[in-house]
C-alpha cells in the first residue's frame, strides 16, 4: 500500500504536467553539501523539477549530487546540493560535484556552459518521452524507471496516477458548472508578470488542461 507522502507525490506530478516556474537566476551557491558517497557509485546532476520529482518518487534520489534551483519539491529536495538556476548554470558548479552524468530535459543554458560540459565527455541525458499529457508523464515515468532500476516502482506510480486522474474526474461530476479561470505567471526571472491564454485552435499548454482537469476551463483567448 502507498503511504500518503506517495500520493501527495503523485498529485504533484498530475499539476507538473508541461508547467514551467521561472525562478530569479543566481549562481552556483548551495542549499547544503551532500555526504560523502561511494566513489564508484553513480553521482547525477539532475536539471529538471520534473526530472528530481520522479526520482524522489521512484526512491532512486541516493544518486543525485545536484540539482537546479528550480527544484523544490519534495522537501527534501532542497537538502541536495543545487548547481544555480537552469538557464544561467555554470561549469564549475557542477563540475566540483563531480558527476558521473548530467541528466536534463533540455531546457538548461547558456549554450556555451554546455558545450564546456560536452567538451569534457560527461554524458548528458535527456530523456525521450515529453510529460505533456497524462499518458506522457505516464510514459516518462516508466523510461526514468527502467533507467534507475525502479521498473516496478515506476509501473506502481503509473497505476496510482490512473486512480488519481479518475477519482478526479469523478469529483468533477458532482459539479453543474466549469468555472472560468484566468492564470497568472511570474516570472522571476524578468521579474514580470503575463498572462496565459489558449490561442485559436491549440490547446491553451499546461494552463489550460491543469484547469480542465480540476472541471474549469481557461477563460481567456
């Protein structure tokens, strides 16, 4: 049986699906330095909110030295070393962790701070399956699961998230109407504030489908 911390993992990982939190860009600094380790077991730089929140839920975090500062959940999260904010990294934070692989979903810079890492062949992984939906995050827990080790933890997360999407979804029809949302992001990084629409035709991204799921919809257009 799943403990409560579990499901309040899971629930996270439902309201994580394609949402990106802009963070105020600083440097390389620590929260904490990790204990020392086995110096032939594996050490990952992990860049991704998403990415460490799987990792803590599959229970394969003993192998994470860093993150980014735009990981913070779950709590204990925050006790892992971080290597600065995603898109103003730097070489040598990282490298004075000295990770066996960095595994990021992308989105990390500045290009030149990659290419150093590139340069100096620590492997970069980036995984193939996008959570850009239910059955993306789905999919993506289950390629992080083969790739830790954790294939039947990762197929338990999936099962939960399919109760938790239903259980949802059946509390929505206890409702007559769909409220209108309006979603407001800060972004720290410019220290500015937009709003988040759905343009004609799309599906209006993570917004949109976060509200859908909790029986609104996205009022602006």
């Amino acid at each position: 049986m799943l403990s409560c911390t579990n499901f309040t993992q899971m629930k996270r990982i439902i309201f994580f699906v394609l949402l990106t939190v802009t963070f105020i860009p600083l440097g390389g600094c620590g929260r904490f330095s990790n204990p020392a380790t086995n110096a032939t077991a594996e050490r990952y730089v992990v860049i991704s909110p998403i990415y460490n929140e799987i990792i803590w839920a599959l229970g394969a975090q003993d192998q994470v030295v860093g993150v980014d500062l735009s990981s913070t959940y779950p709590a204990e999260v925050k006790n892992v070393q971080t290597v600065g904010y995603h898109r103003a990294l730097s070489a040598e934070g990282i490298l004075s962790l000295h990770p066996t692989a960095v595994i990021d979903d992308g989105n990390i810079g500045p290009p030149q701070v990659v290419e150093q890492i590139k340069g100096l062949n620590i492997p970069m992984k980036t995984f193939d399956a996008k959570n850009d939906s239910i059955d993306g995050t789905k999919a993506l827990i289950r390629e992080m699961g083969v790739y830790f080790h954790k294939e039947d933890r990762a197929e338990e997360l999936c099962r939960t998230l399919d109760e938790q999407v239903a259980a949802a979804a059946e509390k929505v029809k206890q409702y007559k109407d769909s409220p209108r949302i309006a979603v407001i992001h800060f972004g720290r990084a410019s220290n500015v504030y937009l709003v988040v629409g759905k343009a004609a035709g799309g599906d209006g991204g993570a917004a949109s489908k976060t509200a859908e799921l909790a029986g609104g919809h996205n009022a602006l257009r």
